[in-house]
C-alpha cells in the first residue's frame, strides 16, 4: 500500500521535532501537523523550557548584577529593573529559537500542516484547519507527541491575570512585590528562586509532606538554607481552602490549613498566585480509544520500551507518556522512535537519567542518593566539597553549593553523584559521563581538570572520599 507520507507527527514539540529530524536522515517523507498557527516547537520553544530558562538567565544576571556591584541594601532589583525589559530579552530568545526551528525543519525537507489532527485509522491523520476545513492525510507510521497542559486547581479560578499557571507566568507584565506559589515540585521551585532574584517576596504552599523528596538528603539540606536566605516561606502538608480578592486592600488572600495545625484557618496576602498543578496529558480528541490506543487511568499513552502503542504502526513520545515529560526525555524519546518506525538499530534509553533543577542556583543529579545506598544496603562511601572550597567560587563571590558523590567502598566505582549549585545542570555530565563508563572517583585523581574551575570540585571530592571512613 502507498502512503502519502512514510511518518505523520502530530505536535512540533522535542518529541516530534527529533523524530522528524531522525526519519528525515533516514531519507523518509515526514509530515508534522501542528495545531498552534503561530509557532511550531511547542512548549519547549513557546511556553515551558525555553521561556522558563530566559527568564532565569535574566533573573540570574540580575541577581548577580546586583548582590555584586549595586548598593543592594538601598534598592530592591525590581526598583532598578524593569520587566518590560526581561520580556523584551525572553522574547528575543523565542523569537530567534522559532526561526532557527523552521529553518531546520525546511533544511531536512520536513514538511508542516497547520491545524489539529486527529487519528482515523493507526495509517490516517485527519487535520482540521483553522476554518474548520478538513484534510486527510496517510502514512506507514503516525506518532503523537502532542504534549501536555497545567492542570487547573479545584479550590479557585485561574484567571490567567492575577491568579496565574505555570505558562501565564511567563506573561506577567510587572515585577510582583510578593507571590504565593500554590504546589511544590520542580517548577514551584524555578519560579520561586527566579522571582525572589527579582525581589519579590515568595511563599511556597505545598500540599506535599517533603518538599522534592527525591533529592540527596544533604542537598536538600543545602536548598533548605539556600531558601531561608532568600527569605522563601516554605510550608508542606498544606491544604488550599480558597482564594479570594480582598478590594479594600487592593490584594489577593490565600486561605489555607496545615497537617500540624489542622483546626487553624491560616491566610496569606498577596499580589499574584502561581498555581503549579500536575501536567494533564493531551491525550483527548486524537481518536485513540476508537482505534486501539491504550491509555493509563492517568490517561497517559501506554507505549513499550521503543515507544509503540498498541497499535503497531502508532507510536508516542513526550509528556503525552508521562513521566519523565521533560524536553531532555522528550528529545531521546523521538529518536528512538524513529529508529524503531524503519528498523535502524535497537536504541534504548540508559537506564541512569540525571534530572536538571534549573533554580537558583541549579540542582543536578544521577544515580543512587545516600539514601538509596543505606536502603540497598551498599557498602558505600561518601566524598564530597562544599564551593566555598572551590577558587572559581571565591572568584564569583558565591558562597551556597555542594557536590556530593557516592562510590562502592570496595571498588571505588561512581553509584551516584548529587550538586546544587553554579552549573550544577552542565557539570553533572562529567559525574554521569564516568559514572555510566563504570569508572572510579580516581578518574578525578589522575586526570588533571582546569583550575580554576567548578569541575575542580570533582577532584576534591574525590580525594575526601577517599580520606572518609565508610558510612555504617
Ligand atoms: C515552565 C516549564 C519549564 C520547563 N523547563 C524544562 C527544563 O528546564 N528542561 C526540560 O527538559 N524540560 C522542561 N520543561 C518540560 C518540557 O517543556 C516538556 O517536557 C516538553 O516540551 C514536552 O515535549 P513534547 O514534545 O511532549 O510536547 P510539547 O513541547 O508540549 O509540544 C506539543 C505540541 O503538540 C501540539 N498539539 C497538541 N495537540 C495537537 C493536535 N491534536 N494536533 C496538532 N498539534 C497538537 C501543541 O500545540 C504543541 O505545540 C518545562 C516545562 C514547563 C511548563
């Protein structure tokens, strides 16, 4: 049978963006259907990653600018900067990572439909257009990486202006004076650090027990006094009861009780609320129960390790899979899947993924946490360096950060390695490189690294461990 198109990729974010460009070099006929008419590159480009990390890096200059060279006991940094100015800085950043998108996707041939597609058969797209005109298109292989979306809280309206999500955010128009971050995780944590470099006073309220358990125990130490520093209210175990505009006093009010203090109604005041819900996959419309698809019961796409559907010629990559639904993830993700669609090669995914915490300042980290080791029951042994050790971080004038690494008391091997910190997202390469090579903390003794350098860190951390007595 002859189709149209040997894939059809429905949604322009990493997933369907690195299996375009894969199947592309593969010398196949792709076609990616893409429901926003502005911009391709999803939320990666539009509203998630990329925006996020412009204003961070903006957020960060700021911060440095001014704990270094401005009289910062005089002025808060949104009396001396203006968000006009940050936006105008993420907007050129999008804009340029839009053109730099579309150019690749001409240069591999890659052709586009704008409108929402929709699955026929596990072979045909149906693509609505803006008007509502419909095309159908066929192909050998269909993949959905249509994304995700906020999820939308029970207890208040989101009214995107002074109640905000996580991609309203990136639209607001002023520095806020303070801001009551509703949910705990990752992203609660970014805008958290981002906007109180800004000046803003932040209130985090979680309705988690721990906040990011996952982290190494003395990282999460470390945020945990990185965070009173930067004067960041944190309470967990919260539950929301309202939100509500107070006229007379020109604000909002954040209604809440905690686990410790259940009989209490707790209020807090504030300019704006981000609320930071769970990522609702966008699953819904694309005909997938009606051909075969199968869905979990968060309603998350079921694939196997090559990212198949049940429907064999259907595949699907990105948040639309759920966990790690990160564009790190995404991006392999893709790629596998083209490689699996036309048979190049048994690719799969490492099984030791480092994640990425882009606050400020960064979290990284891979493998086993010390946690994990005492609960395997691994003879294990610690090394680790506090920056303020480090030239490179007298040379910065910064002063919090740790890098951590847990090695096989016996064999000397990496089992994991945890960093909060300046370029902790960058350095946890080289741990992860050596790591997933089955090297040894004496790679970091043997081998010269620069000086001075944050890398330099890896090399004195390894020489403590090797001077530690081995954890019990
Ligand atoms: C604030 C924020 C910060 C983040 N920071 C990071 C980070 O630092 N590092 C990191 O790795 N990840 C980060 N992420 C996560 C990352 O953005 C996502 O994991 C990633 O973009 C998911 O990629 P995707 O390909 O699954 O889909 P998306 O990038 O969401 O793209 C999906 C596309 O599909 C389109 N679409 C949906 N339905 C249809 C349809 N029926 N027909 C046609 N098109 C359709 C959408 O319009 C969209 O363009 C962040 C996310 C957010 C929200």
């Amino acid at each position: 049978m002859s189709y149209d198109y040997d894939v059809i990729i429905i949604g322009s974010g990493p997933a369907g963006f690195s299996c375009a460009i894969q199947s592309s070099k593969f010398g196949k006929r792709v076609l990616i259907v893409e429901a926003n008419p502005e911009n391709l590159g999803g939320s990666w480009i539009n509203t998630g990653t990329v925006p996020s990390k412009s204003l961070r890096e903006a957020a960060k200059l700021i911060q440095k600018f001014h704990t270094q060279f401005a009289d910062q006991e005089k002025m808060k940094p949104y009396q001396r900067f203006k968000m006009s100015d940050i936006l105008r800085y993420k907007q050129s950043i999008l804009s340029e990572k839009n053109r730099k998108v579309k150019n690749d996707l001409i240069k591999h041939n890659i052709e586009t439909a704008r409108g929402r597609g929709k699955l026929l058969d596990g072979h045909t797209v149906e693509v609505t257009l803006e008007g509502g005109r419909t095309i159908t298109y066929t192909a050998g292989f269909v993949m959905i990486s249509t994304g995700s979306r906020p999820g939308k809280p029970e207890q208040f309206e989101v009214d995107h202006h002074v109640v905000v999500d996580y991609r309203s955010i990136l639209e607001l128009t002023h520095i806020p004076r303070r801001l009551v971050i509703v949910g705990g995780g990752v992203i609660a944590l970014e805008f958290a650090t981002i906007f109180a470099a800004l000046g803003t006073r932040i209130t985090i309220l979680s309705a988690e027990k721990g906040f990011l358990p996952f982290l190494d125990e003395e990282v999460s130490g470390e945020l945990h006094k990185i965070l009173r520093k930067k004067t960041i209210q944190l309470t967990t175990e919260c539950s929301i009861e309202r939100v509500e505009k107070n006229d007379f006093r020109t604000s909002m009010e954040v209604f809440y009780r905690t686990a410790s203090e259940p009989g209490r109604l707790q209020v807090v005041e504030t300019d704006h609320v981000l609320h930071v819900g769970h990522k609702m996959p966008n699953s819904e419309g694309l005909g997938l129960a009606e051909i075969g698809v199968g869905l979990s019961d968060r309603n998350t796409i079921e694939v196997d390790e090559a990212f198949r559907t049940a429907v064999p010629s259907v595949f699907a990559a990105g948040d639309v899979i759920g966990f790690p639904s990160q564009a790190s993830a995404s991006f392999v993700q893709g790629r596998i899947a083209a490689c699996a669609m036309f048979g190049m090669g048994e690719d799969e995914i490492a099984a030791n993924v480092p994640y990425g915490i882009y606050s400020i300042p960064e979290i990284a980290g891979i493998g086993l946490t010390e946690a994990d080791a005492r609960r395997q029951g691994v003879h294990y042994k610690v090394g680790k360096i506090s920056y303020s050790n480090l030239t490179q971080a007298d040379i910065g004038h910064v002063d919090d950060g740790m890098l951590k690494m847990i090695f096989d008391a016996d064999t000397l091997r990496i089992l994991g390695v945890h960093i909060i910190g300046e370029q902790a997202s960058d350095l946890i390469h080289l741990g992860q490189c050596v790591m997933q090579h089955g090297g040894t903390i004496e790679y970091f003794l043997k081998n010269v690294l620069n000086y001075p350098s944050y890398g330099e860190a890896y090399r004195m951390a390894a020489f403590d461990g090797l001077t530690e007595p081995v954890a019990e």
